[in-house]
C-alpha cells in the first residue's frame, strides 16, 4: 500500500477524509443513529443495535472515538457510550461549509 501523503493536504482536507472515513461503515451509521435515537449513554444496547459481535461492535466503537465523535465513560464493568455534542458540532459545520461550496456552482456539468 502506498504512503498517502497527507502533508500535501490542508488540515481541514486531512481532517475532512478522517471523519468520512471513520463515518464509511454502516455499522458505525447504526451505531451513531443509536446513540442520537436514546440521547443518553449506551452500555450493552449497541451490540444488538448492530446485530454483530460484541468485539466487531467494540472496533467500531473505537474508530469512533478516535475522531471524537463518541465519548465513553466507564461505569462499573461496562463502558457508556454518548454523542460528543462539542465535537458533533465542529464536523457538522466543517461538513456544511464542504458541501456550502456548491451552492454557486451552475449547471455546467460536462
């Protein structure tokens, strides 16, 4: 596999792939939908949300949270997974302003 070379990048692209990529599984749709569906921590729910294993689940979970969009608390034996609202909010407008760019686009497409 070859080296991506993000330093060719901006850091808003870098930081734009990063969330799509961690956003590119449908599992980790469905867990998202989950969380804003209960608007409350979840602990063992997901693993039947998704209908998949509980270590599928969990890799999911970490993909997740290493872009900030879910946090985790530990409660007991179980961890309790939430929105990160700070952090939703930061991609959501970063993904509007993406998207904003075609609004003065024509339809001069080939």
């Amino acid at each position: 596999m070859g080296i991506s070379k993000i330093e060719l990048f901006t850091k808003q692209q870098n930081e734009i792939a990063a969330i799509a990529k961690a956003l590119s599984h449908p599992a980790r749709i469905a867990i998202i939908q989950a969380l804003l569906k209960k608007n409350s921590c979840v602990c063992g729910d997901l693993v039947e949300e998704t209908g998949l294993a509980q270590s599928t689940t969990s890799q999911h979970l970490k993909e997740l949270r290493n872009v900030g969009i879910i946090q985790g608390t530990v409660e007991g034996v179980n961890v309790c997974y939430c929105i990160d609202l700070k952090t939703w909010a930061k991609y959501s407008d970063l993904f509007a302003k993406f998207f904003a760019a075609t609004s003065d686009l024509k339809d001069q497409c080939c």
